[in-house]
C-alpha cells in the first residue's frame, strides 16, 4: 500500500536549521491528494505543522509561519520541511502523513528533533 518514513531529525542550536524528508513509497493505484508534517511535543497535543495538496496549495501551523517551509516533488515521492531559525519550542517528535481521497491516512513513525543549547 503505502509507506511513509521520516528521516533528517536531531540536535540543533536555536537560531539554526534543520531540513525533513519524508519518503512516500506507495503502489499506482493510490494517488496523493495532500501530505503533512505534524509534530508532538511532551505534555501537548499533535498539532499541525504544515501541509501541502496535490494542486501546491500549502497551509502552516500560526507557530511555526515565515520560519518552516513545506515543499514535495511532482509525484509525492518525497515530502521535505525546511525549518529555519529554529527555537527551543520547536522541540518534539515530527510525523509525517501522506493521504488519499477517500479518507486514506498513512503516518510514519516519526522523527525526533531537538533544539537547545
């Protein structure tokens, strides 16, 4: 069906960048309507981090507008976050979803990132 892995994670200092990929492995006969990076902190809800659609339309998280950029290929088979001038609250474990019309969800198992000093 469809596989989604996260890779790019890890410890960066405040004020720096880190890029995400996300790859997207799937069969023909699914075809990607939008994919996002969501993020899950300790003690809060998984929130939304970014998302784009198949057409490139794209919709960010209010925290994280003007600093992270959500971006993919032509065929959904790779999704990447750039996330500049990173803060200490940009800390949490990122997951990436593929979906499909018809209410088809595929998440991976996430990504750890860390920003501090």
């Amino acid at each position: 069906q469809v596989q989604v892995v996260e890779s790019g994670g890890g410890l960066v200092q405040p004020g720096g960048s880190l890029r995400l990929t996300c790859a997207v492995s799937k069969s023909s006969r699914f075809v990607i309507s939008a994919a996002g990076w969501f993020r899950e902190a300790p003690g809060k809800q998984r929130e939304l981090v970014a998302r784009i659609t198949a057409g490139g339309s794209t919709d960010y998280g209010e925290s994280v507008k003007g600093r992270f950029t959500i971006s993919r290929d032509h065929a959904f088979s790779t999704v990447y976050l750039q996330m500049d001038r990173l803060t200490p609250e940009d800390t949490a474990v990122y997951y990436c979803k593929a979906g499909a019309a018809g209410g088809y969800n595929w998440w991976g198992q996430g990504t750890q990132v860390t920003v501090s000093s």
